[in-house]
C-alpha cells in the first residue's frame, strides 16, 4: 500500500470527467486499498480516484466515528435527491483548509458496483448522503467551491495559489541549502 499524492485546486485535472470502470476485477484492489490509506491518512470521509489523477469513476468513503466502515462506489449513480435540502460546513482534500456552506440534498438513494462487482443501492442520510453528492461531483469534475460564489471561488483560488507558490519557494530554498 502508498499514500497517493492528492491533486490540489485549482489544478486543471480536478475538472476531468472520469471514465467508467469496464471490468471491475482483483486489479483494482491494489488502488483501492491505496486510496483507503490514503484518504485514512488525510483524515477525510471520501476520496474520489479523480482526486488521485486516475480518472475512472471510482470512490471509497468511511463516515464511520471508528474508520472501521469502508464503502467502495464504482461506476456510482445517483438516482434520486430528496427535495429537502440540508446546508453545512463543506470542506476537501483537495482544496485543504478551506469550509464553507454548502447546499446538498438531505437524503439520496444512489446505484453502484462493489469492490467485487455486485451491484448495490445505497439509501443516505446525514453525512453518508453528502458524501456521496461530494464524491460523485468530483467524477463529474466538478468541486465543493463550484457551489460557491464567483467571488469565494476566486478568492480561495488566490489564497491555495498564494500557498502553493510559498510551499514551492521554502522547498526549493531548502533543496538549496542541501546542496
């Protein structure tokens, strides 16, 4: 198993539609138990393989207090949102350290293979249910700040920017000074 880097917005690949998963068999395995460690390891409740720049329709969620409910949605579909709409702090792993309200169904029933190919229906509430409208927004290439204004989204936009060239330029000094 590996810890994967997670791609970090505004990177453009974040916007890729993902590819459908053709045949879900034991190759997979070894990306998803990466993407179980990895998302473990970030402490998020879902990763989407999008996320990861694999870009197939693939997601692993735990929402479970004890991280001891691993949840693998290939090929997911939602099928229905309650007309009910909940709103709440929203944040990501890849747009990291940034929440904001977002508006999400409240309840939705959703279609997807297992790990082993088996078919399932999935009915959520609460925190299950957002999690999967975050996760197969991130397979539609679409993020959390894609909710929020034009104004917040750029704002956020300028700041993980501003981050990023920082982080950038105190690595490169650092690489410096071991030569």
């Amino acid at each position: 198993m590996a810890l994967l880097p997670i791609l970090a917005y505004p990177d453009p690949k974040l916007s890729t539609v993902a590819s459908p998963v053709d045949k879900v068999d034991d190759s997979l395995a070894p990306l998803l138990a990466d993407m179980f460690e990895t998302m473990y390891a970030a402490k998020g409740v879902g990763l989407a393989a999008t996320q990861i720049d694999v870009h197939r329709r693939i997601v692993v969620i735990d929402v479970s207090e004890e991280r001891n409910q691993p949840m693998v949605l290939i090929n997911p579909e939602i099928q229905w949102l309650s007309e009910e709409f909940v709103k709440g702090d929203e944040g990501c792993l890849s747009v990291p350290g940034i929440y904001d309200g977002v508006e999400r169904a409240a309840r939705v029933r959703a279609t997807a293979l297992d790990e082993h190919g088996n078919s399932r229906t999935i009915e959520a509430e609460g925190l299950l249910a957002v999690c999967i409208q975050h996760e197969v927004d991130h397979l539609n290439g679409k993020l959390f700040v894609h909710h929020l204004s034009q104004l917040k989204r750029e704002r956020i936009k300028s700041k993980l920017l501003k981050e990023q060239r920082e982080a950038a330029r105190a690595n490169k000094e650092k690489q410096a000074g071991k030569v």
